[in-house]
C-alpha cells in the first residue's frame, strides 16, 4: 500500500520465534508463532462455522471472507486441501452426543476441525451401522468422510476391524486415507511393542515416512496425553499429536475428546492428512468409551 505522499507503510511486523520445543507441553490453542516470514493463511471457501465472524480481507465483499480459490492450487495437493499448505497446527473437537451423553447409546461420532483460530475448517463423521458400534465398541469398523466448509468430501478414512493388544500382533490396527475419495494417499499403521504404543505413519506405497510414539499409559488424568512424532529413523522430534485435558465433568460423563496436531509447515500436505488420520486411530483406539465398559490406556491393557 501506498500513502496519497507515495510513501510506503512498512508491512506490519512478523512474530518472532520457531517451532515449539516438542519436549515441552504445547499451550492451549499452541499459537506458538510458527508462520515466520510465511505469507498470510488463507481461508477455506464458505462459512466459517458458528461465533464472530473473521475481518474480511482488504478489498473482499462485505459480509465475506476472501476464497481460498482466488489463489493458484499448488500443484500435486488434493482437491480441497489447499488450505492445510497454509497452516502448521489443527484442532480437533469431538462434538456432544445427547443420545449418547444421557442413555449410552453410541451414535456416529462426529468432529469440528478447527485452526489455531478456532475457526471451523473441515467437519468429519463417522460412517457404519448400529450393530458395529455397539456391539464391536473401540475396535469397530468405519468409513470417516471429512468435509470442507462447502460439504465437499475432501478426505476419506478406512478403518477394517483389528486387534489392539501387543498379544495379537500378527492383527494390528490400521487406517488407510484416500484424498480424494478413492485415492489413497497414505496409511496409520500399528508397531508392535510390548509397551508403547507405536505407529508408522506411511506413504501410498507402505513406505514409511514418519514414526509416531505415545506414553506407557495413555491416561490424561488432569493433563495432556502427547504422542510424539519423529523422523524415520526415530530419533529427531518434528511434531505431536495431544490428547488435551477437557475438564472433569467431560471427561468422566462423556467421551467427547479435544485434539491438537502439529508438524511443520513445510510437511507435505497429504502427510499432514495422514496425520490426521492418526489422531483419529489414537481417539477410538485410547480415548473411546462404549457404554459400560473401560476405555482404554495401553497396548497390553
């Protein structure tokens, strides 16, 4: 921009500082100052869910936001993730079952995909009958579809039925993420170990890319449970997926489950998609309760 005496206006200042040091608990929403020197996030098309409304970018309509389609796609994302090119960190809210809440009946589970704003960026919900959800509990089968703001299908997640147990390790847990439908561009895939639980984050031909790495009890009793996320070779954190802490009265009456993602900014969008399949895997496998019976909180449990 230009003042009317042809000076310039300095830009307004970036945020100093870097990625978050892994080994300490990220904050609540983890605004942690990673987009240094990055050009400004841009929006999904659509509405941005419930709450006030974003500004609107300098020369938008009123009443709107800016598309994210007025901007070149980047070439090689999938359709409708453009937007994670963007971003660095991801909320993941279960939403409240009433049905589910008051009776124990297990309905469908249903998220909120949020940014570090909490503005709504992608909705997803689980997919399979009656009979799977509460008669195969955590362990159950599902189709996840994930949508963006227009209700465009962008990301689809398989889930079949497996073991969880370090005792069945020929049957391990495993997810495999199409993006978009019908296009697998990743697979969640379960290490066994006696302990720990282990998973191997993997391209579209099973090669593994990432490793992934929860603590001995996956119990977040009054505190955050951290699944940290290496390199390859296992040795260099690059990220985390936390199961955040959402209050006593939550925590023993529902199994609605808050999430936070974060990996670098530079990532591989499709891998940050798998990414996202993980902490789903991580929620039924750890953090489900069905009816009566005990959620989970280890691999041998």
């Amino acid at each position: 921009m230009t003042q009317p005496s042809g000076h310039s206006v300095a830009p307004y200042p970036v945020p100093q500082g870097g990625y978050g040091d892994p080994s300490q608990a990220p904050p609540p929403g983890f605004n942690m100052g990673y987009n240094q020197g990055q050009p400004p996030v841009m929006y999904q098309p659509g509405p941005i869910g419930h709450g006030p409304a974003p500004v609107p970018e300098y020369g938008a309509p009123q009443g709107g936001i800016s598309p994210a389609m007025a901007a070149a796609a980047p070439v090689g994302v999938p359709p409708g993730l453009e937007y994670l090119t963007q971003i660095d960190q991801i909320l993941i809210h279960q939403k409240v079952e009433l049905l589910e809440a008051f009776i124990g009946f297990e309905t469908n589970n249903q998220y909120e995909i949020k940014n570090s704003l909490g503005q709504k960026i992608y909705k997803a919900k689980e997919k399979n009958d009656c009979c799977t959800r509460n008669c195969c509990g955590s362990l159950r089968s599902f189709d996840m579809k994930i949508k963006d703001t227009t209700d465009r299908e962008v990301i689809r997640l398989i889930r079949p039925f497996r073991c969880v147990s370090c005792w069945f390790p020929c049957c391990l847990q495993e997810m495999e993420v199409q993006a978009p439908p019908g296009t697998t561009i990743g697979y969640v895939k379960q290490d066994w170990h006696p302990c720990l639980p282990r998973f191997s984050i993997q391209g579209a031909n099973k090669e593994t890319l990432m490793k992934l790495e929860g603590p001995c009890f996956a119990c977040n009793c009054c505190g955050d449970v951290n699944f940290e996320l290496k390199s390859k070779d296992g040795d260099k954190p690059i990220g985390r997926i936390s199961k955040q802490w959402s209050g006593l009265l939550k925590e023993v009456f529902t199994d609605t489950d808050n999430f936070g993602i974060q990996f670098p900014l530079d990532m591989d969008v499709k891998m940050k998609a798998v990414l996202m399949g993980a902490c789903f895997l991580i929620d039924f496998m750890f953090f489900e309760k069905v009816g009566e019976a005990n959620q989970r909180s280890s691999v041998f449990s």
